[in-house]
C-alpha cells in the first residue's frame, strides 16, 4: 500500500490587533451623526413659519369677507371711537354720566357727517352741468394733444365720456349704492357703526379689561399691547385730521385764488380723501387739476398741479411731524407696502388701519424690548452679588 504524505495547512493567521486600531465611540453622539446643516434646519422652520403665517393670513381674509356686513361698520366704530374716547372721559370727569357722554359725541359724528356729504353731494348734484361743461372741455383739450402727438380715432372717446358726464350725479348715486350693497345694506351699515360707536365708548374700558384677561399673555404685557395699539389709532387719525385740514384748505384756496369752480367743494373732498393713504391725494388732487384744465386753460392746471404738489409734498412734511409727533416713526416706503398690500387684501378698511396698526406693532415690539432688557439689566447686578 503506497505511502500517502499528507499536508496540514496552517489556518491563516488573523491580523494582528494592535492598540492603535481600536476606536472609541461615544454613543452619546450617535444620534446627530446624520443631522442636518444648522442653517438648511433653520431655513426650513422658516419655510414652515412663512406657509402657517399665510393659512392664517388666507383664513383671515376668507373669514372678514364672510362677517364684512358686520365687521367692517365694528372696525369703523372702533376706529371713532379710540379717537374720540377722550372726549367722553373728560365729560365723565365733569360728572356726566358715561351713556350720556357716549350718547353726545355719538349724535356729534353724526351731525359731522351728514354735514360733510351734503356739503359733497350739494357740490356735485347742484352743479352738474357745470361740471359737465368743464369735463367736456378737458377732454377736448386732452384730445388737440393727442391729436398732436399723432393719435386719431378719439371722437368715439369723446362721445362715451360725454355720455357718462351728463348723468354724473346720477352715476355717483349709483355707485355710491353698489358700493354699500356690500354690507347688506347702507341702513345696515349706518345702524351698525352708530351701535358700534356708541357701545365702544360706553364701555370701551370694560372691553379692554377683558380683553387683557384672555390675550393669554401676562397682564402687563396685555396692557402694554392694547394700550398702544389704541394710542397709535388716536394719535394717527387725530394727526390725519389735522393734516387733512391742513391739506383741504390749501388746495381749496388755491383753488379758489385761480378761480376754480366748485373750490369748496374740492376742499372738502381734499379733507376727506386724504384719510385714504397715497390714493386718497391721487384721486383729489386729479379732481382739482381736471375742473382747473377745463374753466382755466393749461396754465391755471399746472399751477393748480404744482399747489396739489406742494401741500401733498413739502408742506405737508413741514406739518405732519408736528400733527403725529413721534406715534408712526415709520419709513414712508413701509408705510406705502405695508397701505397697499392691506388694501389689497382687506380693501378700504385695510388701507385706512394699515399705518397705525403697523406703527402700534413697532412701537410694543420696542416697548417688549426695552422691558427685557432692564430685567436683564436689574438681574445682573444680583447674580454677581450672589456669586461674590
């Protein structure tokens, strides 16, 4: 039997395991291995805070388009009255009672107001075919320049607008009517404001106690964001008025030194346009221009332009700070976004509220601020006495 050698192979060895190969992990630091970047986590919150703020934001402009007939005049009423609140606290000073205090100021807005649309409409209706004639002859004047610059076919224009302008007061009427069947009805809107105005006044400091006790802030905190939202809102449209009036009566002399027709009438609708921020002294000052065009020729309407300008522009820089002091403390070009994007959204109601609502934001932002920091402040000085 032949021999058979047989070969025992050796098993490979394993590699040696030398102390420097082993590593330590810390468990501790599993978990954030695979974490993102700091700055995409917090783009991405941002991203998420941007889509909630525009649900709500989306949500709040679908729910006032379904209460408008009953916030809009509440809005209106709360708007009167944070401005004339002082006066019903100086009448309680002097012992009259807060429901008849509420009761005279409200029956005086009244009174303001009717006064101020008869003023507007006798204006207008009295002296529609002046007006007529006047449109008439601007529009033949804008035409010889169109012409000029080589435009034709303008004579159907002229007819249209003629047309329109004959039944001017008429069509106002009417469009003040579809403007209010918004709101149900122009009965409705008026019962509503008056009833808003007058409870507002009346209990005005009630509804602000509750209202601090359920904002879910603390209660110093809630005092300091109701009261300077209703400071912001009196002192805006006190310093509106006095600027409005300021505005009304130069552009209604003006207008009355070059001899324009209806200058009253343009005063007044200068005084009451100008509670619309930017648009309101658009459409004003185009209505004093256009009647100056057409009763006075080209040269009267530019000086009239430049009188429009310069009470919408220089001087009323000179008197604005004096009528709001230090309340809005705004960049006009926030103020101009912030106007024409609530506009946008909430409608007249936006634009009007927009500035003081923003200017109260910016102002209880400053006055948190400030609050935390002197705590911080006070707090210091402690923490190191303590530590010594």
């Amino acid at each position: 039997m032949p021999l058979r050698r047989r070969f025992h192979r050796k098993p490979h060895a394993a590699p040696e395991e030398t102390a420097g190969d082993t590593v330590e992990i810390d468990v501790s630091q599993l978990p954030g291995i695979f974490r993102s970047p700091e700055w995409l986590r917090d783009l991405g919150f941002l991203a998420w805070f941007l889509v909630g703020v525009g649900a709500v934001l989306v949500g709040a402009v679908w729910i006032f388009a379904q209460i408008s007939s009953i916030a809009v005049p509440v809005v209106v009423g709360a708007i009167v009255a944070a401005v004339a609140g002082p006066l019903v606290s100086g009448m309680e000073r002097h012992r009259i009672p807060r429901a008849a205090g509420a009761a005279i100021v409200t029956l005086g807005v009244i009174a303001l107001g009717v006064v101020i649309l008869l003023l507007v409409l006798a204006g207008i209706v009295d002296q529609q075919d002046e007006i007529k004639a006047a449109a008439n002859s601007a529009l033949d004047k804008i035409q010889g320049w169109a012409k000029d610059a080589g435009a034709d076919n303008t004579s159907s224009s002229s007819q249209d607008v003629s047309s329109a302008v004959s039944s001017g007061g008429h069509t106002f009427l009417n469009g003040l009517a579809d403007g209010i069947k918004g709101l149900t009805s122009f009965a409705l809107f008026i019962s509503f404001t008056l009833f808003s105005i007058f409870f507002l006044l009346k209990d005005g400091h009630k509804i602000r106690a509750f209202v601090d006790r359920h904002l879910g802030v603390p209660s110093t905190v809630a005092t300091t964001i109701t009261r300077r939202t209703i400071t912001s809102m009196r002192k805006y449209f006190l310093g509106l008025t006095i600027v409005a009036a300021f505005n009304g009566t130069v552009v209604g002399l003006g207008a009355w030194a070059l001899g324009v027709p209806l200058a009253g009438t343009i005063a007044i609708v200068t005084f009451v346009l100008a509670y619309i921020p930017f648009v309101g002294a658009f459409v004003s000052g185009a209505f004093a221009v256009i009647l100056a065009l057409a009763s006075e020729g080209t040269t009267t309407a530019l000086i009239m332009l430049v009188i429009v300008i310069l009470a919408n522009g220089l001087l009323q820089n000179i008197v604005q700070p004096i009528a709001f002091g230090a309340t809005l403390d705004l960049n006009p070009l926030a103020v101009l976004i912030v106007t024409i994007s609530a506009g946008g959204l909430f409608g007249m109601i936006g634009m009007i509220v927009a500035a003081p609502l923003l200017s109260a934001a910016v102002h209880i932002s400053g006055d948190l601020r400030r609050a935390k920091l002197e705590a911080m402040a006070a707090t210091e000085p402690a923490t190191a006495e303590a530590l010594g």
